[in-house]
C-alpha cells in the first residue's frame, strides 16, 4: 500500500497521479487474475486478503478522483471475494456505490454490480431487495457472450431462489447456470462453477423432497 509519507513526496514532486495510477492498475489486474481462483483455491482466496488493503486503498482513491470506469469495473471484479472472503458490509458499501455511477460504465460491468449487490444482499437476508438486482442485470451480462461471469450469476441466482423457498424456480435458473457453465469449457473456473450448481441444485432437490436426486446431485458436486 502507499504510504503516508511517500505520498507526501510523490505530491511534492507532482508525480502522486502517476503513481496513483499505476497502483490502480496493477491492484485491478492482480484481481482479474485471482479472482476465480479465489472461488475454488484457498491459496488464491488468501493472496486477495493479504491484498486487501491495496484494494481497498485503489477502491478509495478511484471512488474520490479516478475514472468511474475503472471504479465500477473493479468493483464489479469482487463481489465473489467480498462473499467468500467474509467482506459483506464493506462489499455492500462500494457496490451500492458503483450501482449509482455505473450508467457511464460498460454494460456488462453495469450488469456485474448489480448481480454483485445482489448477491450480498442475498447472504444478509434482505431477499425481496436483492430480486430486481438480479433481474436487471442478468439479462445484459447474458448478452454480452461471458459465459462463464452468467453462469456465476445464474447460480447465485438460483441460491436467491433457494432461501426464498421457491425449489421449482431454483431448478430452472440452476440448470440455465448449468449449461452456462459447461459451454464455458476449459475456461479458469468452470469446472468450480459447475461444481457449485450441481451443489445448489442438490440443495433444490431437497428442498423439493427428492433425496435421492439430491444425493446424486450432491455427490457429483463433491467429486468435482
């Protein structure tokens, strides 16, 4: 991270942007690098949190006088790693701030914040906010050709729809991330992608009553 004191050199020379820029770049491609990995790979997931405070130095200096572009698209990176990381309430602070700036964004990291916020809000409970999250920024993030960032979505989706009770809805949106998911192929993460709507959809067939659909379900989630 940037310390004080070099900060007050590098303002002294008039060179604090620059750097201020490069950080921001290097702490932005350290996240697209990792940040799949994070979902399956304890390693990976503990390199972001050694990390975190230099995310979190970019997040603020681009939210204060970055581009907006690179504010929303670098939050649109986290939102898995917020999740995972046990970063909700911090999460849920720079999400509901990207999701107000992000009309000047591209789409697809539009889309990405609100899935995000989304799925933040699903973990703390607020169900009823978190549905029109999803349901605005999936269909842009679907039509931009990710597959594997709408197979994500789709499942954590489908985990909104789990909480909420509705199994039968679950199982559609599941087996939707599922095809995402398996056309991504060989892509970083997609196999931990399949793995987790495999999971969610043994969570749906439980809930449904069919155990042992669940049980297969659950098994090849494992195995995976």
């Amino acid at each position: 991270m940037i310390r004080e004191f070099a900060l007050e050199r590098l303002r002294a020379s008039g060179e604090e942007k620059i750097s201020r820029v490069a950080h921001a770049r290097y702490c932005t491609r350290l996240v697209e690098m990792l940040r799949r990995a994070a979902g399956a790979q304890q390693g990976a997931l503990d390199q972001l949190q050694a990390e975190h405070a230099n995310v979190r130095a970019t997040l603020e200096w681009l939210d204060a006088e970055g581009p907006v572009v690179d504010f929303v698209h670098l939050v649109a990176l986290l939102p898995g790693f917020w999740s995972r990381g046990g970063h909700l309430r911090e999460g849920r602070t720079w999400l509901e701030r990207a999701v107000a700036k992000a009309e000047v964004a591209a789409a697809d990291d539009r889309a990405r914040v609100q899935i995000g916020l989304g799925l933040v809000l699903t973990w703390q409970g607020e169900l009823e906010a978190a549905e029109p999250l999803f349901a605005a920024g999936i269909p842009h993030l679907r039509a931009s050709g990710h597959t594997l960032d709408t197979a994500t979505a789709l499942n954590w989706y489908g985990s909104l729809a789990i909480f909420r009770g509705d199994h039968a809805r679950a199982e559609v949106i599941l087996n939707d991330a599922l095809g995402f998911a398996e056309a991504a192929g060989d892509q970083p993460g997609a196999i931990n992608c399949t793995a987790g709507a495999l999971g969610n959809l043994g969570l749906a067939a439980l809930g449904r009553g069919d155990f042992d659909l669940a049980e297969t379900r659950l098994a090849e989630a494992l195995r995976l």
